[in-house]
C-alpha cells in the first residue's frame, strides 16, 4: 500500500449525517454497528511480532482476528485496501478481495465503512507483493461506526504529518492520542515514571499513604487555595495545595518513612510550567536531613531515565541531549544572588535596599511580599531561571519557609533546597523543623501575613499543630511536581506531560 497517502475528511455536519445515516441502515439491516464481544484472538502488534518474517507475496495458513481503527482506506475495483491502528499506534494493513469475501460484503466495506470507524477482521496472514505484511480478509465486522470525522492531516514542506494545532490538542486530547503517536509515548512514559518512583520508594522500604483533597484550613505550603462548599454541614472547604501537614501527622504516628503521590490545586497562573491542577510527589523520612533527601531525590530522577529511557542522558523535544546522571551542582541562593548582582546580600539586607534592586530589574513586588520573598523573586529573575544544569539552590531565607528548621549555622536562614533542572524549579526539600513552639510562632506569622492581605500565607492548624507536640521526630522531607519532572525528561511543557490538562474554558 501506497504509505504517502493520508486521508482527508471533512468536519461538517453533513458528514455527520452521513455517517449517521450508515448507522441506521447497520440497525435496520439487522447488523450490530456496536457489537457488544468481537472474536479477537490477537493484536495488531502481536501480529507484527510473530510474522516480521514473511515473504513479498507470501500467504501463511495461520488465521488471525483482530480489530482496529481505520486510519488508511483505498478501494479500487475487485480489491481494497484498509490499514487499521491499535491503540499503541502499531498498524497493520488488511487486503480485502473480491475472492476471498464475495460481492456483498466488499460492497458494504466500500460504502459502510469511514476512516476512524473500528472494525474486526478476519482472515490469513500473508505479505503484498510490494512486501508490506498484511492481513488477507474473509470476513469483517463493524466494531464501533464513528459518527465524527477524524481531523484533516497533510504533510508539510519537511515531509513531517501535521493535523491539530497545541490548542486543539490539548482540548481535545483523544484526537491528539489517535493522530499522534508522540502523545500516545507520552502515556506511556508517564506510567513508567511512576513505576519507576514507587519501585524507588519501594526499595527504600516507605510506604504509600492517601491523605485528605478536602481540608478545612489550606496549608503546607505558600499558595492560593480553591475554595468549595459541603452542603451537609454548610461550611466552606478548600481543596489542598499540599499533602504536608496529614503526612507529618503520619510521621508523628510512627510511620518513620511514607510518601504520596496525589493531586495538588492552587488557585494561581497557568502557563507552560503551571498548571491550577497537577500531581505532586511529597516524601518524609524520620531521622533525616535535607541533605538525605537531595540524594533520595537524585536517585528517584536518574533511576526514572534509567528505567523508562535505559539511560540517565535524555533526548528532549528538540532533539538535543541533556545528561541528568552524575552529581549535580549545588550553590546558596544568597552567595549566587550577591555573585550575580556584584555586592552583598544577606538577611540583613534593608527592605529599601531589595525593592531598588528589584526596580533596577524591573521586577514587581507586592505590597505584603516579606524581606526573604523579595529576594526570593530577584534570585529568581537573575539567576534561577538562567540554571541551565540539574542544581540545588540551598539555605532559604526563614521568613518564607516556616515549616523548615532553622540552619545550624547560618541564622535568619533555613535548611531548605529547591532543585532547578533546565532553569525549571522541580522538586523542594527540608531538614523539617520539629519545635512545637517555634511552629507555632511561625504559623501565627503566617497568619497575621495572611490578615495583612497575602492570599498565599498559611492558616493556623490547631490539629496539626497538637500532632507535633505529641512528639514529631527529626525529620527530612521532599516534594516534586510529577508534572515537572517528566518536562525535565522529556522537554515538552507542562500541558503536553499531562494527559488532560486544566485549559481556560472557550466562550
């Protein structure tokens, strides 16, 4: 079969119609258009597995059944020629002739069946005489008549197939998953990576908790919530931006090592490396710092390019190559701001001083932003996202990390990291602080923040913190965006690693 023709459809309600039309006479002719069970005794790729081999013009005894989406259809005469997908994107071309399925039933074929239609067939392997291996039809059956069109392909100026713009692709993803093998790899890629973490974990001897999505009060982590309502006891519930606080009561309660993977929400921007919905990874272990974390970290990363890609150097979208194996660089937020900027920045550093420099860089600042957020942004802009090498950024400012201890030797600072690969933050650690009445104190600045006007500080838990004056370890902890890490392997953006991604609403 001809392998540079790509079909062409028309998205029009007439088309629809038509299709409808051939439904109704399949239900008045008394055949099923959605049968309910199919024969199938193989698959498409099965098949190509087995009979690879098979000779140009050669026909086998071995009789197959098996079914697909009709992707490629040319009738001409007393033959026709239909190359069906599965849902791996393996395709396998089917011969129908005159010979082997009689008058009638090539006759249907050639006006029942509309590209993107699923059909069974069956029939005895063989190779064209042009050497393409192919199924030699006696019979068929419509396995699910499609009332809609596929999407019009053509192939560009580069010999590359084009079809749905990134907008139409997103929106719609299972037209993306059927026209486009690159996003059926991605499903793909993604279910190995979380193989991969959970076997990381595994190994390591954690365990797998689910915490609760609907809180009464948001916290974990600095961010806007999404607010709801449960009806039964009128009151008003936020969904959570962290599974943090339910975790470190696991902890309180003697489950020294455990994690989640879970869905976050945060009610903020949306672009190509945020998204208001997305699935993270949080990780404690009792008796640990951030620095045990920052290699657990590591090794979750380099053992998902291992496992899913057979090495820890990836080939992102582009084409380039990027080496995520090795040990990575490690720098301090606050000596690489002071390198950048060519004088010194510490924690002492007067509010006045931080907002001309983020004038200077025409970085905007709000009005509730503490010492330590400004800084934040101005590393942020100047440095962090210029981090093109896997690095983790230490020892943040306290003012904005209040659930992380205190550096053991540089005060006003934390024992906190953020891991920035490709200029991207990717995941965050803590050596976790365990005082109760530090906590306390800090949370009760949260929330005196969060008075002031800032919608992303945290509230005061009253039950989380009664868990940690029963007694909360020494601990370290972890979290990572799932979503970023398979950007950091794969080089796509945000909405092309997540299967259905949050879009704005059309109309």
């Amino acid at each position: 079969m001809n392998e540079n023709l790509h079909p062409i459809t028309d998205d029009t309600s007439d088309q629809i119609q038509v299709r409808k039309d051939k439904r109704e006479r399949f239900l008045a002719s008394g055949r099923e258009p959605y049968p309910a069970e199919l024969p199938i005794d193989t698959t498409i790729a099965e098949v190509r597995a087995k009979f690879s081999q098979v000779e140009p013009g050669e026909e086998l005894d071995e009789q197959v059944g098996v079914a697909g989406r009709v992707m490629l259809m040319r009738p001409s005469g007393k033959i026709a020629f239909i190359t069906l997908q599965a849902g791996d994107g393996s395709r396998l071309q089917v011969i129908f002739s005159l010979a082997n399925v009689g008058q009638e039933s090539l006759d249907s074929l050639k006006v029942d069946v509309d590209l993107g239609d699923h059909i069974f067939v069956q029939g005895h392997v063989g190779a064209s005489k042009r050497g393409e291996l192919s199924v030699f039809a006696h019979s068929w059956l419509m396995a699910a008549k499609a009332i809609r069109p596929l999407p019009k392909t053509f192939v560009n100026e580069d010999g590359v197939e084009m079809s749905l713009s990134e907008e139409t692709r997103v929106r719609k993803r299972h037209l993306d998953l059927i026209t486009r093998q690159s996003a059926r790899d991605m499903i793909r890629i993604r279910a190995a990576v979380m193989r991969s973490i959970r076997h990381t974990f595994e190994a390591r001897d954690y365990i797998e908790l689910e915490t609760p999505i609907l809180q009464v009060l948001h916290g974990g982590a600095s961010a806007r919530p999404f607010t709801t309502h449960i009806n039964a006891y009128d009151q008003d519930l936020y969904l959570r931006i962290a599974t943090e606080l339910y975790l470190k009561r696991a902890v309180v309660g003697g489950v020294e090592r455990i994690y989640e993977i879970g869905k976050n929400f945060r009610n903020e921007g949306a672009d190509s490396s945020h998204s208001p919905e997305f699935s993270a990874l949080e990780a404690y272990q009792a008796y640990a710092t951030y620095d045990t974390m920052a290699q657990l970290t590591k090794d979750i990363v380099q053992n998902a390019a291992r496992d899913v890609f057979g090495t820890t150097v990836v080939t992102l979208a582009d084409g380039t190559e990027y080496d995520l194996g090795g040990d990575w660089d490690e720098i301090c937020l606050y000596d690489s701001l002071s390198e950048k900027l060519g004088e010194e920045i510490t924690v002492e550093t007067p509010r006045e001083r931080l907002l001309e420099i983020a004038a200077e860089h025409g970085i905007k600042v709000k009005e509730y932003a503490v010492n330590g957020k400004i800084v934040e942004d101005i590393w942020e802009e100047l440095v962090g996202d210029h981090l093109y090498h896997p690095t983790f950024v230490r020892d943040f400012p306290e003012d904005t990390s209040p659930l992380t201890r205190g550096h053991r030797t540089k005060p006003g600072l934390t024992e906190k990291w953020d891991l920035y690969i490709r200029g991207v933050e990717t995941a965050t650690a803590y050596s976790e602080l365990a005082d109760p009445v530090i906590q306390r104190e800090r949370l009760t600045a949260q929330s005196l923040e969060a008075a002031n006007g800032d919608p992303e500080a945290m509230q005061l838990d009253e039950d989380f913190l009664e868990a940690m004056e029963q007694g909360f370890p020494p601990a370290g902890g972890m979290g990572m965006g799932i979503d970023r890490l398979l950007m950091a392997l794969t080089g796509l953006g945000i909405r092309e690693t997540i299967a259905f991604p949050f879009v704005k609403p059309q109309g």
